[in-house]
C-alpha cells in the first residue's frame, strides 16, 4: 500500500492526499513527529519536509513531484489535459497556486492566530490542559506579533499576504464564474493543487481532516467569511464532496508518530 509521510495540517500534503482520492488510491498516512521524525525522514528521502511518498521501493519528495509521480504510476483518471494548450495553463496555475496561495495563506493564518485568542487556542489537541490553553489564548497579540516579525511573520507580512490572497481569490472567482472547473469541464491538477493549498483559507466542514471539530467550516476572517469569495468556497467544497474521502477509510488506524525506515 502506498504510504504518505505528512503533517495533518500540512496544505501540501492535503493537496496529495485529494490526488491520491481523486485517483481512487488507497494509501496510509504517517503522520511525522516534528523535529525526531523529520531526522528519519531525511534517512528516507534525503530532506526533511513533507509531504513524502513511498510506493514499494519508490520514495518521492514534493507534492509537485509526487502529483508527476502518480500520473506516471497511476494514469487514470488523468490531471493533466489533453491539449498542449490547457496542459501548459495547468502546469502554469499549479505552479503559482504552491508559490502563492501555499506561502501566503501561512501568513494569513498566523495573523488570524494573533488577532483572535478563541482561533489561537482552539487549534490545540483536545488533549491540551486547560491550563496550557488559557496561557496560550492569554499571550497577547501585539507579543506574537513582534515574534512573527523575525521569522517572516510580523504584522506587515501578514497585511501584505491578506491582500494579495483577496486579489487571488477575486480571479479564481471569475475564473469560475461560467466553469465548473479551472480548465475545461473535467478536474485537473489545477484544481486540485487549489482546492487543497486552500485548506489553512478555510477549513472544510466536514470528517476530511484530523482537527477539533471547532474549527471546521471556519477560517481566516475576512477572506473564508466574505461574500465576494462564497463562490470560490462554494466551489472548493463542491470539489470535496465529489472527489474527497471522508474519515477513515484512506488511512490505517493507530498510525505511527514516528517513521519504520526500512
């Protein structure tokens, strides 16, 4: 069975994991411990990010890579169009949604984390003490800001990301205004790409990802809850419905924190 090295709330490996259903695969996810399971997964792969694919004998790194990978291995149904022209514009809406939705919406996220403590806290396990939570939600917004700032994450960067998703947003709207998909009337990798990367935007609302159930169906304020991105949202969710797995059944139960390199 095909195995996926990933963070849950990783949106690359979300985008593998709508792949891998899309393409009716059944696979096992792993979930890596960060920091210890990232050291085995450079054993395995060679670099420590996920997502990571192994098939038999095969490892491959990137979802790009991987979304390549699985076309080769498992050609149907197809991600890629039939005519050089669209196949082209795919590739090029792939590319910009992982170099832009993917890294931005990161931003946005940690913004919303910083503005609004109910948001912060209720991404901690369910196990969490409450005591842990309470100090989590107490530490003020302007201090996360300030920490962000050195990393790439401080106030500017999040404002700059916020504008520039709306201005993306805005475009796939259009893009979708007399289309069922991005690129002709079939899905392809350009939508799945941005559908998946989409996730940390808003949440789907529904059993697709491993998270409290507080958080579906929410997001980043003022881009998952704004009416002039509802027809993007609607779409994605669309999307899920018909293509996404729902609870279990993509994944065996009990699944290891940390990685068996064979």
């Amino acid at each position: 069975m095909l195995e996926l090295y990933q963070f849950e709330l990783s949106q690359y490996s979300e985008k593998v994991r709508l792949i891998l259903d899309y393409k009716g695969l059944e696979y096992r996810k792993i979930e890596v411990t960060p920091g210890v399971g990232q050291l085995e997964l450079m054993q395995l792969s060679g670099q420590r990010r996920v997502p990571v694919l192994k098939d038999g004998d095969v490892v491959v790194s990137d979802s790009t890579e991987i979304a390549f990978y699985l076309e080769r291995k498992y050609p149907e149904p197809a991600l890629l169009p039939d005519s050089p022209r669209d196949r082209g514009l795919c590739l090029l809406i792939e590319e910009w949604a992982d170099e832009s939705i993917g890294l931005k919406a990161r931003q946005a996220l940690v913004g919303a984390f910083n503005k609004n403590e109910n948001f912060r806290t209720s991404v901690l396990p369910a196990e969490t003490p409450d005591f842990l939570k309470t100090l989590v939600g107490a530490l003020p917004g302007d201090v996360l800001d300030i920490l962000g700032a050195g990393v790439g994450f401080g106030g500017e960067a999040v404002k700059a990301a916020q504008n520039s998703l709306k201005q993306d947003l805005e475009a796939l709207c259009l893009m979708l205004q007399d289309s069922p998909y991005l690129i002709g009337d079939r899905p392809t990798l350009a939508d799945l790409t941005v559908a998946g990367l989409s996730i940390l935007l808003k949440f789907p609302d529904g059993n697709y990802l491993d998270i409290p159930p507080a958080l579906k169906g929410k997001g980043i304020p003022g881009l998952a809850d704004s009416s002039f991105f509802e027809p993007f949202f609607i779409w994605r969710d669309r999307l899920y419905r018909d293509f996404r797995k729902t609870g279990t059944s993509s994944s065996t139960s009990g699944e290891p924190t940390t990685i068996d390199i064979d």
